[in-house]
C-alpha cells in the first residue's frame, strides 16, 4: 500500500542505545513518518522494548541520537503516548474500564485538578474507538487480556498522540481483539498518528505495516517491508532460530 | 448497649480520647487505601519501627511535648531513605526495609531500657496512651487529616496512575521518585499523628485493616475509600466504648488501642466469613 508519507516523527541517527556500560542495542538508523505504522521485528530480548523505552525518553542513547517530533524524546513526552503490555498490570487493581482510558487524559488535564466533561467524553470517545464502551463500568481485570489490551490503546488514544508506541500489543490476542486493535491503530495513523508497534508477527507486519525495523541486538534492517522480510536477512538475524523451508520460505521457531 | 455506645464519652477525658480516636480512624482509612492500592503495608510497618526511636529521644531530651517533634524528625528521615532505597533498584528493597527497621528499632529499644520505668515508657511508645491524649494531640491529628485530604484529592489522579501502572506514568513525563516520596512522608505523617494515641505499633492495623475489609467489600474505588474511612472511624468508636464498658462494667481492663485493632479485625473476619459462605452458598445452588 502506499499512501502520501508526512513529515518524520521519530529519527534514529546511527542510535545506539546502553544500560550502564553494556550497549542493549547499536546502530539503529531510519526514520517513522507521521501517517506510518512501522513493525519492531527479532527474536525475544533482541531490544524491541529497549528501543520503545528510548523514544519515550526512559532509557539513555549512549550515541548517535534518537529525535521524537524534532526534540529530544524525554521533551516530546506530552505528544507521545505508550500501550504497555495488557498482562503486566495487576488485574486484582480496584480500577473501571473508564477510569483506566480516562488516565490517558491526565496530562492534559494537569496537576490538582479533576478531569473534566471534556475529558470524560474524550475518554468515552477513545473507549468507543475500540469497541468497547458497554465495558466502561467493569472492572479492568475482569476483561479478557484482548481487550485490557483494546482498553489500554483506548487510554492512549484518549490522550490524543503524535507518536503511538505499543509494546507487543498482538500477544496472546484473540482474532476480534486483533481487529479491533488494528482497526483503531489505522484510524490514528490516519489522522496523521506515527506508530510503532513491536510484535513477533511477521505476517502482521508485512500486510499491514508501512515500514519494518528488523533488530537483534543491532539493527539487521529499516525500511519498507518487502525490502526487510527477505530469508536473507531474516536468517542473519535470528540465527538458529530460523528454519529453512525451501525456495523462499523460512519459519522462525520461538525459543 | 445504646447507652453503652454514647455514655461514657460525656467524661471529658473520654469524649477527647473519642475525638482523637475517630479522626485517627478516618485519618488511617482513607491513606490506608493509598497504603494497599500500593502495596505499601511493609513499608508502613518500617516506617512505624524507624519512628519509634525518635519517639524516645524526644521524650528524653523534653518530656512528653517532645514525644512529637522526635517522631516527625525520625518518620522524615525514613520516608525520604526508604524512597531513596527503592528508586535505586540494585538493592534487594525487602532486604534493605528489614535491617533499617530492625536497626532503628534495636536503637530506640537500647534507649529505653536506660530508663528507670523502662517496662512502663516502652508500653505507653508502642501502643500509646488514647486516655490521656491532651488538645494538642488532637489538633496534631486534625492537621495531620487536613494534610491527607489536601494530597489525596490534589494529586489522587496522579498517584493512581502511579499504583496502577508505573511504567505508563513514566512514560508520560511523571517523576514516579517525586510521586512516591509525596506519599511516603503521608504515611509518616500519619505514623506520627498516631504515636500518642495508638503507638508505633498498633497504627500499621490501623492503616491496613480498614482498607483491606473495604478492598473485599468492593471493586470500585471510590466505595472502598468511603467505607475504608467509615469502618476506621467506627472501629474507633466501637472499640473504645467497648474498652470502657469491659473496665467498668465487668472489671476487666482492655488496652483501649489494642481493642480498637481487634475491632477493626473482627470486621476484616466477619467479612471474610460472610464471603466465603456466600461463595459456598453460590456454589450449592448450582
């Protein structure tokens, strides 16, 4: 598919990123435009979250540099919102569906003071989005994890970003909530959203990504999908895991 | 049994042991939700042993009126360092929580016990005096209460982000140190309010018991914050009717604090029972 790209959103100059001394990820170079969905692709502990953690301003470039909307990204916070992982949130939590979307407007909302019928009805709005306003009442950890997951892309929704980080949002997803979540991804992206979106999906990405970003502990490949998902450089990337399957086939197994 | 519930507090000293009993109730309800929301009840329990030696030297450098500056110095302190301890995420938090309060507790212990009224001195910092609490302890209290109101509604949003989903918050721009020292130095805070009339370490009961009964009474926030703040006051309020009425009524002498503790558990198992005959019951209509 290929539509009109806009302006870059998130820029990766030869960035490499590290925890104390030990660099968790080197060299990763390109860029996503506002309008893109670009897939984060490796193997497990490869530094898909490494990187996500980078652009939101919470792991330090070592060198090289990351730029979210032309600042540094720790400054570009406000405009970036972040979809965690539905399972690493505590379903016991006394939490509403609504009030966990409504979070996603306490920034704009600001210090000491009470969201308001604005917030709520964005809110409302960005829970709608995704399918699931009939839930708003229930408490979060009573959902299936599809749609906590659903419910967490609705709060970043709510906040009304720039830049949409998702941490393997598909995991574990059933299909309803998988199109649900692309669907509501689709529409930001639409209106002008950049996304990146880590996932072990290599379908996933290549249908309905604009861009790829191949990594294993550095970066094996950024730029469209066709030109990244190719046996070679995915065999350079995931090593023994990759399976040859023939002509141009090859099967990633999942340690 | 109506006239055991209202008549002893026209004793003034028992009216202001009432009053001091029931702000602290409501006081340690509504933070003791903060406190299980995020799972703080260790912490808390640090936070009481690290104030119990200030608590001693206050009261050896200026008597009774000291009691409180040398609990608030010490619970300042310890709010800050355990804040401190757990934003540093290389120590093992438990390990380190363990040995500050048993080393602060050992110093306030040593101090004592160069008491002559040792035994006497050591009971009345451990599990307070709420028969004897004068008006300063209450407007301590009262203070303390117009504080806790004052960051649970300002920053309630925030520090629920926080409980709920600190990754989220950092991502967001919020400093998860800054946020979590606010609400370490309101438990101290509260320990501190609560040294003259329940003791060190009767208020981590306090803090915990409400919010945890609430917790099992409801799903929703908002409830459980309500009903953890009444079943604090009511606690109180049972608790030390009952005190009083054992004492004089039938001669036995309940320790006004710890009553109101057994109170406030007695509502925890009572609603752990119903729960679990209802389940039971569920079950059998199946």
């Amino acid at each position: 598919m290929s539509k009109p790209t806009g302006p870059p959103a998130i820029v990766f100059d030869h960035a490499t990123i590290a925890y104390g001394r030990t660099a968790a990820l080197e060299r990763v170079h390109g860029t996503v435009r506002a309008g893109e969905i670009v897939a984060l692709v490796g193997p497990n502990g490869a530094g898909k979250s490494t990187l996500i953690k980078a652009v939101l301003g919470l792991v330090p470039v070592a060198s090289g540099s990351v730029t979210v909307l032309d600042r540094r990204p720790a400054e570009a916070r406000r405009q970036v919102a972040y979809v965690p992982q539905a399972d690493t949130l505590d379903p016991d939590f006394p939490v509403s569906v609504a009030q966990v979307v409504l979070m996603g407007r306490y920034r704009r909302v600001g210090w000491l003071r009470p969201p308001g019928r604005v917030d709520r009805e964005a809110a409302a709005a960005a829970l709608a989005a995704v399918g699931l306003e009939h839930r708003a009442a229930d408490r979060f950890g009573l959902l299936s994890g599809g749609q906590r997951q659903r419910v967490l892309l609705a709060r970043a929704i709510a906040a009304q970003p720039a830049v949409l980080m998702l941490d393997e949002p598909f995991n574990g997803v059933d299909a309803v909530s998988q199109e649900a979540l692309l669907g509501a991804i689709r529409n930001l992206t639409a209106r002008g959203a950049a996304v990146v979106v880590s996932t072990h999906d290599l379908g996933l990405a290549q249908v309905s990504c604009d861009g790829v970003c191949l990594l294993n502990r550095r970066q094996f490949g950024f730029g469209p999908p066709d030109d990244v998902l190719t046996p070679d450089t995915l065999r350079a990337a995931y090593g023994g895991a990759a399976l040859e399957l023939g002509d141009r086939g090859l099967i990633l197994a999942h340690s | 049994m109506i006239e055991t519930l209202f008549a002893p507090f026209s004793r003034p000293y028992l009216a202001r042991a009432l009053v001091e009993a029931v702000l602290l109730g409501a006081l340690c309800g509504a933070v003791g939700v903060y406190v299980l929301l995020r799972r703080l009840a260790f912490l808390t329990d640090a936070i009481t042993h690290t104030v119990f030696p200030g608590v001693v030297v206050g009261f050896l450098v200026s008597g009774r009126a000291g009691i409180v500056p040398g609990a608030l110095v010490c619970a300042v302190i310890a709010a800050g360092l355990f804040t401190a301890i757990a934003a540093t995420r290389r120590v093992n938090e438990d390990a380190a929580l363990a040995v500050l309060l048993t080393a602060f507790f050992g110093i306030g212990v040593v101090l004592v016990s160069r008491q002559r009224s040792y035994t006497a001195d050591l009971t009345a910092f451990l599990f307070g005096h709420i028969l004897t609490v004068d008006t300063t302890d209450i407007v301590v209290t009262a203070v303390v209460a117009v504080l806790a109101c004052v960051v649970l509604v300002g920053l309630g949003k925030e520090l629920l982000l926080r409980a709920f989903d600190p990754e989220g918050a950092r991502a967001a721009g919020y400093r998860i140190t800054a946020l979590d020292l606010v609400g370490n130095m309101l438990i101290a805070l509260v320990v501190v309010a609560a040294v003259q009339a329940v003791g060190t370490v009767l208020v981590i009961a306090m803090l915990v018991v409400p919010a945890a009964t609430a917790r099992l009474l409801s799903d929703r926030l908002g409830v459980i914050l309500a009903v953890a703040t009444g079943l604090g006051m009511l606690g109180a309020w049972l608790g030390l009717a009952v005190s009083f009425e054992a004492s004089r009524g039938y001669g036995v002498r309940l320790a006004a604090g710890a009553t109101i503790v057994l109170v406030l558990v007695a509502c925890y198992a009572l609603v752990t029972l119903g729960q679990s005959i209802r389940r039971v019951a569920t079950r059998a209509a199946r």
